[in-house]
C-alpha cells in the first residue's frame, strides 16, 4: 500500500485552528492520490495499491449535560464516541467552523482531528476541469480499480439520515448526516445536473416545475446585477456564467453550455453564502428527489416548493395560492427511505413568512387575502395521467384526505427536506381545475402564466429573505430531530 505519510490524531480547542488542521491532512491527501494518478496516466503502474483517506473530526463526552437545551443541533446525544469524515474543507470552510465551534461551546471537550477510516475516491480527487477518462486506454481504465480506491456505494448510503444506521459495539456514533464519500458523490452529481458549480448555491433555495419562472428569475438576477446598492453581488447561470454586480471589481467570466441542462440552477449571490438559488426540477417526483438528494449535502438553510397544482375544490379560481400545511404521499418514491406512516408537520417559521409574503406583494390582507390563498393539504402524485384513472378512485381518495390541490413535486420536497433536515415550504398557483372541466388549453394557460409567475415568483424571493432576516438560529426546528440526532446542522 502506498499511502501518505502517518499523521498523528491532534486535539484542538480552537475552531479556526481545528479547520486549518483539516484543510491541511486534505490537501496533503488528495495531493498524493494526484500525484499518483498522473504518473498512472503516464504509463507508471504503481507497485502497489495507492490510498489517501479523507480526514475526520471526533468528540468524545461522558455526559448528557450540554450548554443550551433550546437548540436543534450542534451537541451530541449523550455519553461516547462520535465521528464524522470531512471533505472540501474549501467548500465547506464556513459550515465546518460553525459545527466545531458550537461542540466546543456545548461540551467543553476538545477536537480530535486525524486522518479518518473511509479512503478517498480516485475520482474525488480530481479538480473540477480535470477528466482523466479521455486520456486511460481500455486495459488502463480495466485496471483502475486494482491500483486506487473507486468510489464505493456502500460507505455513501442514506442510513444516518433514514434513522437506520446502527454503528458497530466500537465503532463511533455519527457526528453528520453524510459521510465525505456521500457528500463528494453529490458534489459531482450537482454538476451534472444543474450546470453550475457546488460553490455557487446559496443557503435558500427555491424550487419550480415551470420554465416560465426560470425566464422571471433570470431577467430579475440581470435587472438587480445593474444596480450597485443591490444586496446581491452577481448572478451566476449553467456554464458558471457569473454576472458580477455594476460598480464591482468582478468579472465577468463563464462559458454558458452547448445545451441547458437536465435542472438548470440559478443563483443571485450574496455575502456568507446567504442569497437565492432557483432550480428547474422540470416535472415528477423522482426528479424532486434526485436535486434535493444533492443539494441536501450543501445543508442549506431552507428550500420552498414554488409551482403550479390543479385545484380540487370549486370555490378555488385559476390563479389562486394554496399555502400547504399537510401532504398526501401518492409520489412512491420515498416509500422505502421514509414510510407513508411517518407525518410531514408544517413548519411555523417558513408557513409565516409565505403568508406574509403573500401579504406583502399583493397589498392584501384579511378576508381579501383568505379569497386568493387557501391553506391546506397537497396531494403529491407519480401519474401525470390521474385524470384518466377508473372514477370516483382518486376523487374519493382526495376528498377524504381533504386535499385542496393536486401536483407532482411538493410531497416529495417536502418528505426530503423532514428527512434531511431542512426546513421546506411549499406554496402552489392554482393553474386547472380538472374535476371542475377546467383543463388546461393553450389560451388559458397563456393569459394564466402572463398573470401570475411574476408575482408568484416574487412572493417565493420575499419569503426567503423574511426567513434570513429572521435569522436562521430561528429557523431550524427541533421538530426535525430524531431520538439519537447527530450534531451537525
């Protein structure tokens, strides 16, 4: 085995010097595997396996006591042993900083920085405009695998977010919810998928079906990017095409992309990480859990559902909010990860600032606001078709639940943003009414989106800087936590 030189575990009672420590055994970790591969590329075999592990960050505590019961992360569930891998220290500079500065606070405990268990992937080594597979013949990409680690799905699994993971009678207990591995996978996967760079997305995320508030979206980074006193210092678009704010000492730089991507991301950009990323999920509920999969490992702040629903009652217009407070799981695609069983609460902190953004941007309020929103539950389903199925099935189903609307992504965002921790939204435009013989034509459908998608759009942006300017110690609830809940955000 080839690996770096041993480092010995430290301890720290410093954040800042915790972090350069982990940012250091990275660097010196993936600066061996790079040195490696490239002699690979070159036609050197090694002699022996090449390895470098991610480093970690443990805490040991024979208490239960902690600082302050009032918060929903940052201290361990009691006595023992507790331990996660790290990766990105760059990316992730300002997360890390905070999780070990409140484990320093809430326990009284030093750090314990090392090199940890898990190695390394080949592949997560490399930077984010290296590819090496163009330049490995047949019989060296075969070969890979006998001289380096390759990326290993069972270290990357879902079981501490899920609640099912139990750690070996030695093993330490969980300090987050993603192992290194599980998070690098969604680094690349992010890429992918939505055209831009993991370092652009900011902690409030909205989410659409509808291309339409893309277009809304982007003419609005553009239109603020003009402006020197904006809030927002540069919007970025697929290709990491950023468009720095007028009077900035920024360029602008970024190549936009041949093709849009599969779930083009967005992001107006603000100080701390803190602005507004807009992703077009396209439509279905395997899409919504794909992107939120990703973007979970970013651990944002919070993520609202901003899109379209047919209404299911008739008293409802076309145009109409519905601000959802409950959610019928008919998309089947978290049935394994989080039983049907399981109650997706509505969170106060993010349900107030959609209605009061509601109020904001229309200029109503009491019974004239009441017309145009209505609060209630959200029918999820995965059959675009619903309407064609044998009747009265699903108009039954709907109307025991007491569902006032129906879509095809807010159950799924929703059930991932309970599993993973972040505090999600939703607030629907009713745009049909099918069980009412308002079905979507192109005339309708045309006046509907003139009408509508801006001020919906806005109302989403507004919601999301009520929640920041409320501030995010408000915002996650412990009403997210498990029994044993790891310590990290």
């Amino acid at each position: 085995m080839i690996e770096a030189p041993f480092v010995p575990r430290q301890s720290f009672d410093n954040a800042d010097a915790a972090l350069a420590r982990v940012l250091n055994l990275y660097q010196s970790q993936v600066a061996h595997l790079r040195q490696h591969l490239q002699a690979y590329v070159a036609g050197n075999v090694p002699e022996r396996r090449v390895r470098g592990w991610y480093p970690s960050v443990r805490v040991q505590t024979d208490t239960v006591a902690r600082a302050d019961t009032r918060l929903s992360f940052g201290f361990v569930a009691g006595p023992g042993v507790f331990e996660t891998t790290l990766t990105r220290p760059d990316l992730f500079a300002a997360y890390y900083r905070a999780q070990f500065e409140l484990l320093l606070r809430n326990h009284g405990v030093s750090l314990e920085i090392g090199l940890g268990h898990q190695p390394i992937p080949v592949h997560f080594c490399l930077a984010e405009a290296e590819h090496v597979e163009g330049t490995l013949n047949a019989e060296q990409r075969m070969r890979l695998r006998d001289h380096f680690d390759l990326p290993d799905l069972a270290a990357m699994d879902d079981g501490i977010a899920n609640g099912t993971f139990e750690p070996s009678p030695r093993e330490p207990a969980p300090l987050a919810l993603f192992t290194a591995p599980r998070v690098d996978y969604s680094l690349h996967r992010l890429r992918h998928y939505t055209g831009t760079a993991p370092e652009h997305f900011q902690n409030f995320v909205l989410f659409t079906n509808y291309q339409f508030y893309i277009d809304e979206f982007i003419a609005l980074g553009h239109q603020l990017m003009q402006h020197e006193g904006s809030d927002y210092s540069a919007f970025v678009e697929p290709g990491n095409v950023v468009t720095p704010r007028a009077g900035s000492a920024a360029q602008a730089s970024g190549v936009a992309p041949p093709r849009v991507p599969q779930m083009p991301a967005y992001h107006l950009v603000r100080e701390g990480s803190g602005g507004i990323t807009m992703v077009n999920i396209g439509v279905g509920p395997s899409n919504a859990k794909n992107i939120t999969d990703h973007i979970a490992v970013l651990r944002p702040h919070a993520w609202i559902m901003l899109g379209h629903c047919a209404g299911l009652r008739n008293s409802q217009q076309l145009g109409d909010y519905v601000l959802a407070h409950g959610y019928v799981r008919e998309d089947h695609v978290l049935d394994e990860e989080l039983p049907l069983w399981v109650p997706i609460p509505p969170l106060a902190e993010v349900q107030q600032a959609l209605e009061r953004a509601v109020a904001e941007v229309t200029q109503l309020s009491g019974y004239e606001l009441k017309k145009i929103m209505r609060t209630g539950t959200v029918a999820s389903t995965d059959n675009r078709n619903w309407e064609l199925l044998p009747h009265p099935g699903p108009e039954r189903r709907f109307s025991q639940s007491r569902a006032i609307a129906l879509d095809m992504e807010s159950a799924t965002i929703a059930a991932n943003g309970f599993r993973f921790r972040v505090p999600y939204g939703t607030l629907l435009c009713v745009s049909d009414k099918p069980l009412h013989g308002e079905i979507k034509l192109p005339g309708m459908a045309n006046h509907f989106y003139r009408e509508r998608v801006d001020q919906h759009l806005r109302i989403g942006i507004r919601a999301l800087e009520l929640l920041r300017e409320a501030g995010v110690g408000q915002l996650h609830s412990r009403k997210l936590r498990g029994f044993a809940e790891v310590a990290f955000q």
